[in-house]
C-alpha cells in the first residue's frame, strides 16, 4: 500500500512557475513508476507525465513537453513536477500516481493521491 500526498499548487500568472510535490508513504516507493496527471474542469483526467523506478524513461504529454520537468527523490520518496511558462490552459486539479508500469494510461497506476489545484491566470 502505498499513499501519495501533493503539494506545491497554488495561484500564479501565465509565464510563471510552480513546483508540485507528491510525498509517498512506505518502503517501496523505489519499486513504483509514478506519473502526473491532471483534470481541468469539465474534461477527463489526462496524462502530464510519467518516470520509471530508477529515471531511466521518463515521457510527457505533447502539451507540456519542454515546459514540464518530472522528477523523483527515492531517498526522500518524493516525485516532483517543475512546471514552467504556465499558461491559463494549464489550470487543473493535477494528481500524482504509482504504479508498476509507466506510462500514459491511467488505469496502469494503483495508487492515487487526493490532488492538488494549479491554476493560471491570464
């Protein structure tokens, strides 16, 4: 069992920056591929982007690929989002996940956290 808590959201303006946290609980977090994912109001969840145990695959949604910047600290079990040159299209409740396999769908990850709100303003 693994549980997964963001932080890092907040309010910013287009072009600006955030940092979004997911802090895991456990012993295992070495052994889960994590990922991003976010919900904007009124869509379906989607993809942002994803890392393998060790780092060694990482994958973006085309949307944020070159502005977003994932990565994981697995001495202090903790996967990041650097998000850059925020724009208001962006705005989203954003989800960290594990799971056994990386990648973009959704239903690979078995553990989710609550969610964390980013929103851009024009």
């Amino acid at each position: 069992q693994v549980q997964l808590v963001e932080s890092g959201g907040g309010l910013v303006q287009a072009g600006g920056s955030l940092r979004l946290s997911c802090a895991a609980s456990g012993r295992t977090f070495s052994s889960y591929a994590m990922a991003w994912f976010r919900q904007a109001p009124g869509k379906e969840r989607g993809f942002v982007a994803a890392i393998t145990t060790n780092g060694g695959r990482i994958s973006y949604a085309n949307s944020v690929k070159g502005r977003f910047t994932i990565s994981r600290d697995n001495a202090r079990n903790t996967v990041y989002l650097q998000m850059n040159s925020l724009k208001p299209e962006d705005t989203a409740v954003y989800y960290c996940a594990a799971g056994t396999s990386d990648g973009a769908y959704s239903p690979l990850y078995e553990f989710w956290g609550q969610g964390t709100q980013v929103t851009v303003s024009s």
